[in-house]
C-alpha cells in the first residue's frame, strides 16, 4: 500500500494522466473500441508502443509493419529492466518473483525508483514497486475511458486540444529525460528527420528516421569521447 | 458488450503487433539482464535509437495529424509545439508548464480563428 500511496506523490502521475487521456482519445479517432484501448494499456503498458500500435495500424499499415516499429521503441525497456531489478533482488529472490517487476517497468516506473526506493528497505522493494506500478495502470486505465468517452463527445475544438496532450506531454518528458548530448541530438534528429523519412512512404518511414538520427547521435557521442580521450 | 471489445480480431492484432514485439525485450531483460553493463556503448546506441523513434512519433503526430487534430492549421500546430517549448525552457523543464501554454496557444489560436 505504501508504493501505491506513492502515486499521488508524483508530478509525472499528472503527465501520464494527461498522456493516457490523449491515447484514450488518439484511440477514438483511429476507430478502435474502447475494450481495445484498455487491453493495450494493461498488457503494452508502454505509451510510445502503444501510440505506435495505434497510428501505424489506424493508417493503414501491415501487421508486420507495426509490430517491426513497435518492437524496436520497446528495445529501450530492456536496459530499463536490466538496471531496475538490481536494486530490488535479495538472496532469497527468484526469478519469477520479479516478473511483474519486469512487466510494469516503463519509463515512468523507471525514473521513480531511483527517487523512492533509497528510502524503502530492499525486502519491502517488490511489494513497493507492485503498488507503485500497478497504482499507475490504474490511474492510465481511468484516463483512457475519459479520454475515449470525451473525444467522443467533445467538440472538435476541445477534441484536437486531447489530441495535442500526447505529443506535447512525450517531448517534453523526452527531454526532461535528456541527461547526455547524444539523447538532445537524438531528440532533435529524430524529430528534423521524421518529415523527410515520410516523403520515402514506406511503411517504417519512423524506423528509418529513428535508426539514421540515433546512429547519428551515437556518432556524434563516440566522437566526442574520441576528443575528450585524446586531451587527456 | 461487444461494442466494448469491438471485433475479436482486432484484439488479437493488438496482441501480434503491440503487446508481443513490446514485451519480448522486457522479459529478455528479465532473463539475461544480470551480465550487461548500463552504460555499455551498444547501450548507449540503442538509448539513441529509441529516443530518436519516439521523437519521430511526436513528430508524426504534429505533422500528419490524426482526426480532430487535422482541423487546426499546420503553422498553429507548429507555433504551439514551439510555444510550448519555450514555456518549458522557461520554467526550467517543467513538463507541466510546457504541455499547458502549448495547448492554450493551439486552443486560443483555434477559437480565434473559428
């Protein structure tokens, strides 16, 4: 009950209800039911993916299109999970103890640890992460139904306004999240080269940008390791 | 009922394309996370990609907009983006900031424009 507490804690509970209430209504307009847009929070439970899934299919792409540029965003959960479960696992910890743990890491989930689990005893930390997280589905699952009933209902003034909430409340979490000059660059790029990729009309026009200006980024970091190592 | 779940063959596209391709890179950390260094360099690449991807997203949206949001002129979509970023720039980096100057300038601009 103490992580689930932690929720109200957090700014970030704010920018994920206003993230799920524009998916919600991202959903909506893309002609998906709303049973649908609830089973793809609790069991993606990733809002890129989950924005991915939605526009790619709800503009006409393959499965196989979708699931390609889904599979690579989600690359990104991997070192997500490798790092958190660290600070969680005990002697007597096995590995499907953690499973849930692993399922309900996303960035959010991610940033809040560090912040609230140095104060938590390492034996309390599953259970605290189990409330904390699934605290948050929760709230996510509430704002996708009033996100979907409003876009339903609102005019479509107050409807473009919901839309709007996913892209304004992912880049500035985005770059809230910037922490080395690779990830602005990659920010950047990533949002100069999109344009550019959809003129190729490819289907994975959002794979091809995404991999061109990450490896940039990358390029760019090596690089500057190069010089830093070379001075000293 | 069904409308609530819609067809059944929705769902299960949801699970090929969505739920599977995103959950297999979790459940790989589950299994072989203990042997990788966080700041390993393919980490940092992959860190890249994926912020990269998520930019292009966001941009996708602003640029090729879904539904209602393909009613607001392309330059006010643009100008409340930028808006926004100032604010959050502003406020040093507060999220909040930026998402709620951003959707009053689109929302305003819109209103004004009838």
């Amino acid at each position: 009950m103490w992580g689930a507490r932690s929720i109200g804690a957090t700014v970030l509970t704010l920018v994920l209800f206003a993230t799920y209430l524009g998916i919600g209504a991202l959903a909506h307009d893309s002609g998906f039911s709303l049973g649908w847009t609830l089973a793809s929070t609790a069991f993606v439970w990733a809002g890129p993916a989950q924005i991915i899934v939605i526009t790619t299919l709800g503009s006409g792409a393959t499965v196989l299109q979708s699931a390609i540029a889904v599979t690579v965003s989600a690359i990104r959960l991997f070192p997500m999970v490798v790092s958190v479960l660290p600070l969680m696992r005990t002697e007597q910890t096995k590995r499907r103890h953690l499973i849930l743990v692993a399922h309900l890491t996303a960035v959010t989930l991610w940033v809040e640890c560090y912040r609230f689990l140095p104060q938590v005893p390492r034996i309390r930390r599953i259970a605290f992460i189990h409330g904390l997280g699934l605290g948050l589905v929760s709230v996510c699952l509430v704002a996708n139904t009033i996100g979907y009933t409003l876009a339903a209902n609102l005019t479509p003034l107050l409807a473009a306004g919901m839309l709007m909430l996913t892209p304004l409340a992912f880049l500035f979490s985005t770059a809230r999240n910037c922490r080395e000059l690779a990830d602005v660059i990659a920010l950047l790029l990533g949002l100069l080269l999109f344009p550019l990729a959809a003129l190729l009309n490819s289907g994975i026009d959002i794979l091809i940008s995404g991999v061109v200006a990450g490896t940039i980024a990358y390029g760019v970091h090596r690089a500057r390791a190069g010089v830093v190592r070379v001075r000293a | 009922m069904s409308s609530f779940i819609g067809d059944w063959h929705a769902l299960a596209i949801l699970f090929v394309a969505g739920v599977i391709p995103n959950q297999i890179w979790r459940m790989l950390g589950l299994w072989f996370g203990g042997g990788i260094d966080e700041n390993s360099e393919l980490l940092v690449w992959v860190r890249a990609v994926a912020t990269a991807i998520l930019a292009g997203i966001i941009a996708q949206i602003v640029v090729q907009p879904p539904g209602a949001l393909a009613s607001v002129p392309d330059w006010l979509r643009y100008g409340a983006v930028a808006a926004g970023f100032a604010a959050f720039m502003l406020a040093r980096k507060s999220i909040f900031a930026g998402v709620i100057v951003g959707e009053v300038v689109m929302i305003a601009g819109k209103y004004w424009l009838g």
